[in-house]
C-alpha cells in the first residue's frame, strides 16, 4: 500500500519577497519521511486571502494532508485563520478553549492580553486546537489541514504535536553515490537503472567543486534490499 500523500503551503509576503528564508518546509520533509508519509508538493503565496483559499481548497483535496506554516501571529496581515474558515466554510471568531490559554499565559507573564493578542484566539468553530508549548498561541486543524506557526521553533513544537496523531507508512529510505564523471555520461545508464528498478527513486545531483565535477546517485525506496540491488548495479555500471 502506498504512503499517505501530504503538501505544504507557506504563507507570506516575508518569504516571496526574500527578506525571510524558509526553513520549515526542509524541517517538514524530513519529519515525514521519517513518519512515512511522503511530502508531494509545496507551495509559497503571498498574504493575498484569494490565493491562500484557492491553494488550500485545492492541496485539501489532492493530498491526505496538508500543512501550512505562517499567518497567524496578532498583527493585521496573519489573515491564514480566516481563510482556512473561508475555504471550508465556517465561521471564525474568538475561541473560549483558546482565549482560555491566552488569557492564562499573558496573566501569568504579567502582560496585558490586549485586542491585538486577542486575534491568536480567533479560531474556525469546528477546528481543532494543536498545542503550542513554545508560546501557547494554538495552531489548528481543519478536516486535513494542520496550520501552524511560521516562527521555525514553535512551527517544530506544533509538528511534535501532531504527528503521533498521523498514521504514516514505511519510511523512506536513501542510499548514495559518488561518481565522478559528468551527468551526460551517467543518463544513458542511469535511465536504464531506474527502469529496471521502476519501484525505486533515482536521482541526480551534479556538483562542480575545486576543478573537479561529478554527480551523487541517490537511490530512494521503502525497501532496503531493492535499494541495495539498485546500489550494487549502479557501482557495477560505473566499476
């Protein structure tokens, strides 16, 4: 039986416009192919409420899950959770589970739980909350679609959060290779490997370092034992 599928979509004008680099997409991968459940499509959109609803509705349906990252913090433009609520049709509004938590936190760090902190409580009245142990301001999760965070720590907590809760497959595993020749070379063959082993991913990653240049093979699969047939073919075509 095949993996569950899963996509990711990072929100913000921060990340189009390259003053903030995104790292929990990598972060995510790697989570999920341990999990065994295999990262399909990621997808970037400005803070533009039209485009986040037409990307959710559509990776909702293509995928078993969908992660968001970004968008709901307490300032004007982390409109994520109303367009998570626009997407699926509910209403949003001040949550009491999650005023609760807020109301809490900001009491006991001696802080005023303001107008602007208020807006993290607004959640999709059928969500359910993920736990936030960084911050307390809660993620959410809406039929398959898990929204979270943006800052990479409380983005990571929310991730530990969930993940028990997903049912994963068999992890992916990798294998790889060094070869010094140019990819050119290495097609013909390589083409001939990956039919062979259709089961398999084979990839190649060209390099060009200090004068010299080659490629790493890597070989992806749930199944050991084809991953080391596919290994020992590749070492015996380029022996």
């Amino acid at each position: 039986m095949p993996n569950p599928t899963a996509a990711m979509l990072v929100i913000g004008d921060e990340i189009l416009s390259g003053r903030t680099r995104d790292s929990n997409m990598h972060f995510l991968a790697g989570e999920l192919t341990k999990h065994g459940v295999d990262l399909a499509e990621a997808r970037m959109v400005a803070d533009d409420p039209d485009a986040i609803v037409q990307a959710l509705r559509a990776l909702s349906k293509a995928f078993d899950h969908v992660f968001t990252s970004g968008g709901i913090g307490p300032t004007h433009d982390d409109i994520t959770a109303d367009c998570v609520a626009a997407a699926f049709g509910q209403s949003i509004d001040v949550r009491d589970d999650a005023y609760a938590l807020l109301n809490a936190y900001y009491t006991a760090e001696g802080r005023e739980f303001n107008a602007a902190r208020m807006r993290m409580a607004r959640i999709p009245e059928k969500a359910t909350l993920i736990d936030n142990p960084v911050s307390i301001a809660p993620g959410f999760v809406v039929e398959n679609v898990y929204v979270m965070a943006g800052v990479p720590s409380v983005f990571q907590a929310m991730v530990a959060s969930v993940l028990p809760d997903i049912t994963g497959g068999a992890p992916l595993l990798s294998q790889s290779l060094t070869l010094h020749r140019g990819e050119g070379d290495l097609a013909g063959p390589l083409g001939d490997l990956a039919k062979e082993f259709s089961d398999l991913s084979i990839g190649s990653y060209p390099f060009q370092k200090n004068g010299a240049f080659g490629a790493n093979i890597v070989i992806r699969g749930t199944e050991g034992a084809r991953i080391d047939a596919a290994m020992t073919k590749l070492a015996e075509m380029f022996a």
